[in-house]
C-alpha cells in the first residue's frame, strides 16, 4: 500500500490558492531555505517539537503530553484515511475551492501525490500544488488545476548557498512547464539582502506565458517558533519595510 508522511492539514485556508481550500502539508524538501516559514517540513522522518510554555510539569512525558508541550510533526497516511480527512471539508468548496498540496515539497513523494490527485479528482474535488519545482513530473502537472511555484533568488550560487541547491534545475523546469497548457502563479520570498534582483526574476517570467501571476511575500518570522520547539537557532532575516516592498510590487504583475 502507497502511504505518504503529511506534516499537518490545515482547513479553510484561504491563502494557497483560489476559494476555501485544505491545505495538506507533505514532510520532506530536497531544499533547506534558512528563512523557511515551515522548517518541521524540511526532514523526511517524524520529529519532535516541544513547547516549553505549554509544559504543565505533570511528569507523564511517557503517556503521551497532554498539554501539547510535545508535537510528534509527521504521521504516515494511507490514501482513504487522508481522503477522509479532506471529504470533511468538501462542502466548503464550491466552485474555486478544493485541495493544496503543500509541504515541504509534495513532489518528493510523486507516488502518494498522485494517488492522492486521482482520489480527489473522483470525488469532484479540485486541487493544486506548492512546490519549489525543483522537481518536474509532467504527468501530476496535467492533473492539477494550477500549480503554485516559487523562484526564490535569480543567481545560482547565492539560491545554493541560500537554500542548499543551484536553481538551473528550476529555472528549466519553468521553462518545460511553459509547454503544458497549466496556470502557474509564480512567487518570491522577499528577504532584504539576499535576493537582491527581482527585476531579473520579473522579467524571465514574463516571457512564459503559462506564468498568469507574479507574487512577492514579505519574509514574516512565522518561522522561528516553529525552529525553537525543534531546536534550531532563529533564522536571523528581518521583516521588509513598507517602501521597500511598495519599490519592488512594480515587478509583480497579474495578466
């Protein structure tokens, strides 16, 4: 049986696409992004995060935290009990909503992706994917509703030192992908000092024509409570100021 390792599954999401949608996040990335907003995404095996201002002092660590001071983060799946958890929701969806497959990096785990797009596709649910198109599988791609992708720095040494992988790898995938009759919204996580040439970004966009939208996002510091309860040391990325984002949106565009 095809099982998939899920983070978390967030409902009534609203930001991962078009109407209400149930966001699935798969656990696993090939990329190590230091400002990553989900950093309990990037490994492949379940890990634990704990919260120490939860933490009640009842010493029964052993029977399971009931105060939720103790987060196992990554529960294996199989296909009809995670679809069981989406049909919850499907009510909500209408005619814009449906699935985002998220993570982490949902194309990490092609098998269970696809198998998962099948199961909703048969039950009238629509659904997209966040990923970092580090990975190209043309075959989920005709599936899909519209693909969400981020091309997060123009220069390949900076993206490897960055997030731990060069981007030619992805900047041929968007180009592949401008053959497949699918809507892309393209994203940038703005970071002041490290990505520094969102008008090159811009405009190697532009010229595909599947790329229907062009978003950037200010870098938000979600991150590090998130690194805290796994250990980790903060990211050390500031917050964009308003002007600087009003200076760089010239290069978002919607068509």
């Amino acid at each position: 049986m095809i099982k998939g390792m899920i983070a978390d599954i967030e409902r009534a999401a609203t930001h991962d696409g078009s109407g209400i949608r149930t966001t699935v996040f798969f656990k696993g990335c090939p990329l190590n992004c230091r400002w990553c907003h989900n950093p309990e995404c990037i490994g492949f095996k379940p890990q634990m995060m704990y919260y120490p201002e939860k933490c009640i002092g009842c010493g029964k660590c052993d029977e399971g935290c009931f105060s939720g001071a103790r987060v196992i983060c990554g529960k294996e799946y199989d296909a009809q009990t995670l679809m069981k958890e989406i049909l919850l929701d499907k009510d909500y969806y209408r005619e814009n909503g449906g699935v985002t497959f998220s993570g982490g990096e949902p194309l990490a785990q092609p098998e269970f992706l696809k198998l998962m797009i099948d199961e909703c596709k048969n039950e009238g649910i629509g659904c997209a994917v966040e990923t970092s198109l580090f990975y190209y599988n043309e075959e989920i791609f005709k599936k899909l509703d519209f693909i969400m992708a981020d091309f997060k720095i123009w220069d390949s040494d900076i993206h490897k030192e960055y997030t731990g992988v060069p981007n030619e790898r992805i900047k041929e995938n968007f180009v592949r992908m401008n053959k497949l009759d699918i809507s892309i919204i393209a994203r940038t996580p703005i970071i002041p000092s490290v990505n520094q040439e969102i008008d090159k970004i811009s405009g190697f966009l532009k010229n595909l024509k599947n790329v229907k939208q062009y978003e950037l996002l200010p870098y938000h510091p979600m991150g590090n409570a998130k690194r805290a309860a796994l250990g980790m040391e903060p990211d050390g990325f500031k917050e964009p100021d308003r002007e600087y984002m009003k200076e760089l949106n010239k290069y978002a565009f919607v068509r």
